[in-house]
C-alpha cells in the first residue's frame, strides 16, 4: 500500500520518533500519481494488533490529495546493514511469491474477496508471514477490514476485497505487504482477467515503463542539494499510478478507497528498491516477476549513436522508419494477420522522417467491418509491437470510414496525405489513396490550414522568441515548413522545395535558404530528443546547454554556449516566419486569384494593390535605396494597407547588400527614419514588421546585435530585441484612447507631452547595449547620443534621450527599494530629475519597461509606488517643501474625514494615534490609516491578537492587519504562517507604538492563481490570531522547490548590511532566488539574533527576489555579531 498524490513529483512527510520531519521526493509528470516509500526500523512485535499500526495512513488534504502520514514512531528512513538487507530480502521475496501464487486464479467470475481470502491464506499457513494492511487504524478513520488491497478498473488504491465478480476484460491491482520477522515487503502487480481492451493493455504496459524508467533513475550519484540525497543503504518503493483520463480523485464513503473522479481506468505497478553502492537492486522479484520491458531497441541506440558521430539528420530519420518498418513487419506476419488487409504508416512517420522519440502512428486498414476472429489478431499485433518496446499511436477503420474521418477533421485528413505501405494488400492501398485524392477541396483545405495556423500560433502569443520555444510546433518551427507542404500537394503544386521553385513559387536562393533552415530545425529536434531520453520538443532550459554542446558551440566573450545557440534559432526562426509569409501569399494568390486589377498610385516606387503596398518594379530597391524606408512609411500613413505584398518582401529580402554603410547614412534615410518615429500611428506595427523583415537591424546595427539576444536575469521573459519593441508598444498603447482605461494616469500625462517620438527613442536605446559587457545603461547612453546627432534632434531633446536611457532604472529602484516616506529620498530623487517633463518622461519609460519584462513582474501595487513617487516628486518640483509636519497634518485631516463618513465618533481616534509615531502616519496612505484606526480604535489595550483582513483596494491581494502586543519573534511568526497558506508578501510595514504593541500591514498574494480574496479574508483573521496566541516554536523553514529556470540559472545570493546616513537604523539588501519560505527563513534568522524589522520592501522581479529591509537591534553594532548574521543569512537563502 503506497499513498496517491497529486503529481507524481511529489513531497511525503515522514514522522520520526523525535518529532522531526523528513522530506522525501519522488519524480515524475503532473499527468500520473505515486510516490516512493521508505523502509521501516524492524517491529519487535509482529502480531496483528501491533503490525497493523505500522502500516502508512492516508488522510486527506486540502487540495483533494491524498497524503501518506507515518504512524509509527520506528519508521524514519535508515541507512541499512548487510543484516538488515538480508532480512528485506527475504521478505519482499515473499511478498513477491504471494502475486506468483494468486496470478492463476485471476480469471473471470471470481470475486476480489475470494482472491484475497486466498493471499491471506497463503501468506498465514504457507509462509507464516503476517498481512500487513489488515485491521489497520489509523486515527478517525475505520479498520482496514482485509489483508490486501485490490483496485479494479477505475479504482485507483486501496480497493477494499468484496463480492464482486471479475468480468472479462477488468483491469486489476493486486497489492500485498507482508511482514516477516519484523520486516516490510511491499509489490504489487496489474492483472487483466480475460481478454483486456487495448486501452487496458497500453495503460497498463506504459505504467509498467514508467515504474522502470524511475527505477533507472535511482543512482548512486547525483547533483549535489536537489532533493533528498540517495545513499546506499537505503531502501524504498517505487510505484506509479497513471490514469487514462484525468488525474482528479474521489475517496469513497469507506474512507479508504480512491477512483478516478471521471471514472477513467488507472493502473499501478510497485516495486521495493535498495540503493547499492553502484546504483540498485530490485527486492520484490520471484520466479513470476514479469521481466524488465525492452525499454530500446538495441538497433535503435546503434542508430542514435552512428548519428551522434556523423550527424546526417535525414539518414538518421529515414534509418528509424526503415527500423520500425522491419519491426512491424515481423509482427505483422508473425501475428497471421489476413492478406486483405494493409498496414499503413502515416503522419510523420509516413513521411519517412522519425526523429528518436516521435511519435509512431499506424493505420490498420480494412476492406469491410472486422469480424469476430479478425479483432482478436488486431489486438494481438498492436500488443506484440508494444512489447517488443514501440510506442505506437494506432487506428483501424474501412477505407469509408477513413474517408468519413478525412471529411470532418482536417487534422485525420492531413496525417492520411502522407500514408505509405508497409506491409500488406496493396491493392487496397492503392484504392485508398485514390479515393483520398478525391476528397481534398485545395480552397477549403487551405483556409482550414490557415485558421489552424493561427491558433496554433496565438498558443505562442505570435512570437517564436519565447525563452523557451517549441522547435516544432512555435511560429517558425518545423510545423510551419511542413504545413506549406501540406498545402502545395494538396493544391497540386508539389511536394518538396525543389519542386515549388520548379513551379515559380519560390526562388532558387528561397528554396536555398528553406532547406538549410529545415535542416536545422530536424538537426535540433533529433538532438534534442536524444538528450531528453523521451519525446521533447520544448527547448527547456535545462537542456539547452548541453543542446549547445553538440553543436560545437563553448562559453566566449561573456557569452554561454546556449545563448548562441538560442540566438541562432531565433534567427532561423525569424526567417522561416519570412520565406512563409512569401510563400503563404504566392500560394494564395494561386489559389483565390482575383480578377480585379485595380491599383491605387502612392508614390513613384509604390502602388496599393488589393490591401497590399507593393512595388511598381522588381528593380525598385536597386534604383531607388532610399524607398525601402519610404515603404514602412507609407505602410504606417496609408490607411486600408494591411501589409506588403510578396513582391515586396521578396525585393527586401534580396536587398539586405544595399543597407550598407553609405545607405544607413544617407541623410535622406536618416529623415525617413525620423519620419517614421514622429507618425500619430501605426509606430509600433512599422518598427516590428522592420525588425521581422530585419530592416531594423540593417538601419540601427547595434539593433542589430541584440536580436534573439536572451536574458537570463530570471525576470525578462523575451529576448532584448522584443523587450525593446515590447515596451515602444506599451508607450504607444498611453497614446490611444481604447486602451486609456488600461492605465487613466499614465494616458492623462502621455496626452499632454510634447514630442513624444523622444520615448521611442529612448525606448529604443535604453536596452540596446545589453550583452556588450560594461554598463549597459552608460553605453546605451552613448549610442543613443550619436543616434540624434546624426539624425538633427536638437540639443534638449538629445539630453533628454540621453538622461532617460542613462537612468532608466532609476525610479524602479526609489520606488522599490527605498523609503519613499523620507524626504531627504524625495529631495534627492528630485534634485535628480531636475523639471517636470523629465519626471514625466521617466515615469512614462519606467512604468513601459516594467509592463514590458514579463507579464508576472507588473502588478497594481508596483503601480501604486512609483505613481506614488511621481505625485510627491511632481509637487517638490513644483516648489513645495518636503515638509514632515504638514504632509503629517494633512494625512490626519484627510483620515479624520473619511473616518467622519464611516460614523467613528470625533475623539475616537485619539486612543490610538497618540500611541503612534510620526513615521506611521508617513509610510500610510490615508485610506489606510482611516481603515485601521476605525478596526484598532475599541481595541488599542487588546490582550488578545488582532488580525483583519479585507480584499486589496489596489488590484489583487490581501490587506492583513495585525495587531498585538510586541515581541521579537513576531514577524517571523507572521511570515511561518503566511507560507503555510501559500501566501506570497508584496510589502511589510511595521510599527510599534509607544506602549509596545505591534501595528503590522501586510499585503499578500495567494500563490493560487484562483484564489477569491473575499473569501479567504475571514480564514486569514481566524487562523492567524489562532496561530498568534500559540506558544509554539519557530519552525525549521521549508526550503521550497526552485522552478527550472532558478535551477539553471541561479543567482549568486547576496546580504548587504550598512548603516542607514542618519545612524539611526540599519539597511539590509538581500538578493536570491524566489523560492517559498525564502521570506520566512529570513525572518527566523532575524529573529534568532533579536533583531526587528521597522519596514520590508519586497521587490519580487520574476524568478528573483531584491528585498530591502530597515533593521533595529543591539547586536547590529557589534562587528563579529553582524558576520554571524550575514553568515546565517546567506545560509538561509542559498538556493
């Protein structure tokens, strides 16, 4: 018996005897269930009243889970001894002997109690060893009544033994757990009582696999600090459980059994493991242990390493199907499968081109409906290409039914296009693909692709420069290259590259450029497959160095080897985008031509024709450089043009060698570009087309060099090149009126600024000089100098340009990390910016930025601070004071007001603020302190906890007050129970009142994206107050998991601690990878060394975290003691 969870990666807690927790971890997908166990410490007494409550316990959990709880106090894991292995030996032999002994008697017609009367016989008067799982009782929960557990059909565990009957083709778990001698043996096996379905069959075979590919997983070696650290010795199980629907579950009313919420068939395979010194030993196998499945074919690992040396991606592709081929043949005739029959290969691998781990589809085709004798072959077939370890995605249907699938779905219709024999009839093959021939309409077929196209491409937010991209299925990837060939031999127009040239669909240098992108893409797919060990098409950051590797591709001039190679793709990925859009509108124009030759003159060099700008003449470019600025300008003034047409692109694909040095300084150029710039639309639709058709980058070379450039600073989630492109967007998005409701304030300032083409500058440069090394903001400073002395913009607003790009971080950084409450910060902030226009322009370029790193990063608190900052800049510079007393006296006026509306008597509130510092009144805006006083004012002398919570007024989140008297431990108390509930902290403030009472906000936001703040407001008040008055412990913090992004590209963690200027305090900057309990753990260590916090500021930037703390205590003047802190910080939140 083994717990279920919710993903198979998973986290158990083990309760040791002195109270401590272990943490174990198994590994897996979010799409299968299960867990591995550890061994239990021998039991003196192995009677049924004692071993029953050495059995794992399941109970469940908040998130419908099913979670294992150790009972008994012996069962921490151990390191064993030669002694104690023997004794596992022996006893999981037996266990194993159990599912021997039964396997006859699963048939039809008997009944799950009968079986497990039979084991329990067996296991008592055979072996004289003791059922485990019998009259087991853990707390609240009824005895288990049986001595095995057997799961049927869409029983996922702990199926309870009863009268039911087996019925030909059910699906059966049978798990037994023996105790001999005080020691464990824990198995468990699938049965199929008759003659099983295929599903039944696959689900069961695919997790048989999985059990042994985790098994291959348990080494004696590993990187150091992920997860629990495997030594030999060690001994537990390992036992998927994988649902053929969905993995949601639904426990019984007997509290112990758990099916398949949707009633889905689910299969479990178990076995006991020892970790030996060289890598493992599987315990629970007998005479009647099924063998370890052919998990590779050895041709196949001869094939995969013949290409790793020779690298010919075609041969290889061409040698699997040809393996696959051979392999199905054999079955085919070894199965006595009827010579009417045809078995077609279809999909990619009727293209002939399987990369390692494809996919394997298989068309059995029939000439009438199968009768009796022709199904059970079919089933023997599929399963015998299963077993000789193929994975196969297989169909049987009539040549009708076929045709009738090809009609409604356009997906079967495709995958039949690209049928081929491989063995069988081959005149029914014949007959099939001529029926099919008939069946495709080349319009229809064409507008359905295109439609397909576009939702597979909006799953990718139209962009292939994820990170992280799919290499077959992005824009740009392999599908797209293949779906033009869908379409062209749909059409008739041809089937390869060389033959559209034939055809005049592209040119020799098109077709040229096609294959060697093709080449690339399957060069990467294959290589990437072989790495994985598994179907993977997702460039993920663990894989992409070692990705790069094989590509010859090391660490220089600052950078990794994986973003060269990602640089690379994105670059074949922006021209396979190019060459498709060419092709799509050659194909169209084939395809829907349209009779109407009218043309609308725009300019000498252009023409508008049918929605398109197009050129008067091939030669255009050649004649005229100057016109292909002029085309991007026309494209933004020209309504109705909705985009160049493929003469065009194509004219500008051939025209890269004109956009050399003398073009670029052209002054004319120079004015076009400008012109560009200063146009009231279509800016942002100009400049990305420019960078797609890399016009952009020919103009601005150092544009140029950050194209597919990426970021791992664990925060930007595009590459520079679409950053900067992001964030001109969001500029341009304040300036028109649909999308003023967005962010009102930020379009009220746009609308009243003068010139604004000086933000797109600027939004163009201040990111330009990423990867050169050096500061990127001075560099970019530099080039974006030089940009406007070459292109005329005069002297202020060249200053202007070069101040924003200079310090486009700047007010990020006040906001975020600095104590806006102070007025010598606001002095200086304002002393900085200098006038108006300049705050508003770099508010304006801050807020874009920040909008245009990641959709995570922004949030309406971030919002809040630098509008914030903005207000109380904007009235400096207009010649007020920062003035404490009356900014303090205008709060408390402002407050008093709203608490006038809420019906709070007038003296009120005088029990609380005479209580309170100046500070509070400063670091609270006035909406707050009305809230809290009208909450706190009844209950200033509380001796219990106070603890509201209401809905954030800005944005999502959860506003916590908490108020009680003082003690050093109590935000780290806060902070423990905020990350029990997986709530994540945006902000701390924290005061303290004259008479010792801690007054703390909060502000939080559920890690469940679903999460109905309204909702959980009254739990937070109940739990937290509850959690407050326990005398409890500190408990040791989790170390949460960090995602695959913080785990291949970690940061270095860092604790700065300094002296604020006045003395007074301390400031403390952390950086590190976010992970959960980070803050909690360094709340803890503060706390352990009696320091308070005063105000947290935590700056959450994606995958990192930049938090900035104000600290109070003794022990920071002490030298020696403020080592020991930074020391146990850095220890605290090292990854």
């Amino acid at each position: 018996m083994t717990p279920l969870n919710k993903h198979v990666r998973s986290i158990v807690i083990e309760r040791g005897a002195d109270g401590r927790d272990d943490e174990r971890a198994g590994g897996g997908t979010p799409t299968g269930t299960g867990s591995g166990r550890r061994r239990a410490h021998p039991i003196r007494d192995s009677t049924p009243a004692m071993h029953a409550r050495a059995v794992h316990a399941r109970q469940r959990c908040d998130n419908g889970a099913i979670q294992c709880v150790m009972c008994v106090h012996s069962m921490a894991i151990t390191i064993n001894h030669e002694h104690d292995i023997e004794k596992m030996r022996v006893a999981c032999r037996l266990a194993s002997e159990v599912l021997d002994y039964i396997t006859p008697f699963v048939k039809p017609g008997i009944t799950t109690g009968e079986l497990d009367r039979l084991c329990h016989e067996y296991m008592v008067n055979v072996q004289h060893t003791v059922p485990a799982p019998l009259n087991y009782q853990p707390p609240g929960y009824p005895p288990y009544p049986k001595a095995t557990c057997i799961s049927v059909n869409d029983v996922i565990c702990h199926g309870i033994p009863g009268d039911k009957q087996l019925k030909s083709g059910d699906a059966l778990n049978i798990d037994i757990t023996v105790i001999k001698d005080g020691y464990f043996g824990d198995t468990s096996r699938m049965f199929i009582a008759g003659d099983g379905s295929i599903l039944a069959k696959r689900l069961a075979q695919v997790t048989y696999e999985c059990m042994w590919l985790g098994i291959e997983q348990i080494l004696h070696y590993g990187r150091p600090g992920t997860g629990l650290e495997i030594q030999p010795g060690m001994i537990f199980t390992v036992e998927p459980m994988i649902n053929a629907g969905h993995r949601d579950v639904r426990t019984m009313p007997d509290q112990w059994t758990v099916k398949t919420r949707d009633r889905s068939l689910s299969a479990q395979w178990e076995h006991t493991v020892l970790v030996t010194q060289t890598g493992h030993e599987v315990l629970t196998v007998s005479a009647g242990t099924p063998a370890k499945p052919p998990i590779a074919v050895a041709a196949k690992v001869q094939l995969l390493e013949r290409f790793a040396d020779a690298g010919n991606v075609d041969t290889l592709m061409r040698s699997l199907a040809r393996l696959v081929d051979g392999v199905l043949i054999n079955a085919w005739h070894a199965c006595g499968m009827p010579p009417a029959l045809t078995l077609l290969a279809v999909g990619g691998y009727g293209r002939g081109e399987l990369a390692p781990h494809s996919d394997i589809d298989i068309l059995v085709l029939l000439d009438s409906e199968p009768n009796e004798d022709l199904e059970p072959r079919i089933e023997r077939f599929i399963g015998l290409a299963w077993d000789l370890g193929f994975e196969l995605g297989s169909s049987v249907r009539t040549v009708e039914q076929c045709l009738d699938e090809a009609r409604q779905d356009i997906t079967v219709q495709t995958s039949l296009f690209e049928a081929r024999r491989i063995v069988g009839n081959i005149t029914l093959q014949q007959a099939f693909l001529a029926r099919l021939q008939e069946t495709p309409d080349p319009h229809a077929f064409f507008t359905a692709k295109m439609l397909e196209m576009r939702q597979r491409h909006a799953k990718f937010q139209d962009s292939p420069y994820s990170l992280e991209p799919n290499c077959k299925e992005s824009p740009g990837g392999l599908r797209d290259l293949q779906l033009i060939l869908w379409i062209t031999r749909a059409a008739g127009f041809g089937n390869s590259w060389q033959e559209l040239e034939a055809r005049g669909l592209i040119t020799v240098r098109e077709c040229r450029e096609l294959h060697r992108n093709e080449q690339f893409l399957k060069m990467l797919r294959a290589r990437l497959h072989m790495l994985a060990g598994r179907r993977q098409d997702i460039l993920v950051f663990d894989l992409q160095s070692a990705l790069a590797e094989t590509f010859g591709y090391r660490c220089a001039h600052g950078r990794r080897a994986s973003e060269q190679l990602m640089r690379r793709y994105y670059w074949v990925a922006k021209a396979v985008t190019q060459l498709e859009t060419i092709l799509i509108q050659n194909i169209e124009a084939r395809l829907f031509p349209r009779t109407s030759g009218i043309t609308r003159r725009l300019s000498e060099h252009f023409v508008e024709k049918q929605g398109m700008l197009e050129i008067v003449d091939d030669d255009v470019f050649q004649r005229a450089p100057n016109a292909i600025l002029e085309a991007f300008l026309l494209y933004e003034q020209v309504h109705g043009i909705q985009g160049l047409s493929v003469r065009t692109l194509r004219a500008l694909y051939n025209a890269r060698e004109i956009m050399n040095r003398n073009w670029r300084r052209d002054p004319q150029n120079r004015r076009l570009f400008m012109e560009i710039l200063k146009q009231p639309e279509g800016i942002t639709h100009a400049l990305r087309l420019m960078n797609q058709t890399s016009v952009l980058g020919c103009y601005l070379l150092n544009f140029r060099r950050i194209v597919g450039q990426m970021q791992h600073d664990l925060y930007h989630v595009y590459t520079v090149d679409q950053h900067i492109l992001m964030v001109l967007r969001n500029l341009r998005r304040f300036a028109i009126a649909e999308h003023a409701h967005e962010y009102p304030f930020c379009s009220q300032l746009f609308a009243n600024f003068e010139r604004p083409w000086v933000l797109y500058i600027a939004a163009l440069f201040h990111d330009i000089a990423k990867g050169r090394g050096g500061d990127h903001s001075k560099l970019g400073t530099a080039d974006a100098r030089r940009f406007c002395r070459e292109h005329s913009v005069d002297a202020q607003d060249t200053a202007l340009v070069a101040w924003l790009v200079e310090h486009h971080l700047t007010m990020s950084q006040v906001a975020q990390k600095q104590d806006t409450s102070d007025p010598d910060v606001i002095r200086r902030f304002a002393g900085l910016v200098r006038d108006e226009r300049q705050l508003t322009a770099l508010y304006l370029l801050t807020v874009a930025d920040i909008r245009g790193t990641s959709p995570k990063v922004w949030n309406a608190w971030k919002g809040k601070l630098l509008e914030d900052l903005y207000r109380v800049t904007q009235n400096v510079l207009g010649g007020a004071r920062p003035d404490q007393h009356a900014e303090l006296r205008a709060r408390q006026e402002q407050a008093l007001a709203q608490l006038r509306l809420q019906a709070v008597p007038d003296s009120a509130h005088r029990v609380l603020w005479d209580q309170i510092d100046v500070g509070y009144f400063l670091r609270h805006d006035v909406a707050d302190i009305a809230w809290q006083t009208r909450m706190l004012h009844r209950h200033v002398q509380s001796d219990t906890p106070i603890v509201q919570a209401r809905p954030s007024p800005i944005g999502d989140g959860l506003q916590v007050l908490v108020y009680l008297k003082d003690r050093p431990d109590l935000f780290a108390g806060i902070c423990a129970y905020f990350e029990h509930s997986g709530l994540s902290v945006l902000d701390a403030r924290v005061s303290t009142t004259r008479h010792g009472y801690a007054l703390d906000n909060f502000l939080v936001v559920s890690t469940d994206e679903d999460a109905h703040y309204r909702d959980i407001a009254n739990l937070v008040e109940q739990q937290l107050a509850a959690r407050l008055t326990s005398p409890d412990l500190l408990p040791e913090p989790s170390k949460g998991r960090l995602s695959r992004l913080s785990r291949t590209f970690p940061i270095t963690p860092r604790v700065d601690l300094r002296a604020d200027e006045q003395g007074q305090y301390y400031l403390m900057s952390i950086s590190a990878n976010d992970r959960l309990g980070l803050l909690y753990g360094i709340a803890r260590v503060l706390a352990n060394h009696r320091v308070s916090i005063r105000t947290a500021r935590i700056n959450t930037l994606g995958e990192r975290v930049e938090d900035v703390f104000l600290l109070d205590g003794n022990s920071l003047a002490n030298g020696r003691k403020q080592i020991q802190l930074e020391t146990e910080l850095l220890r605290a939140i090292a990854v």
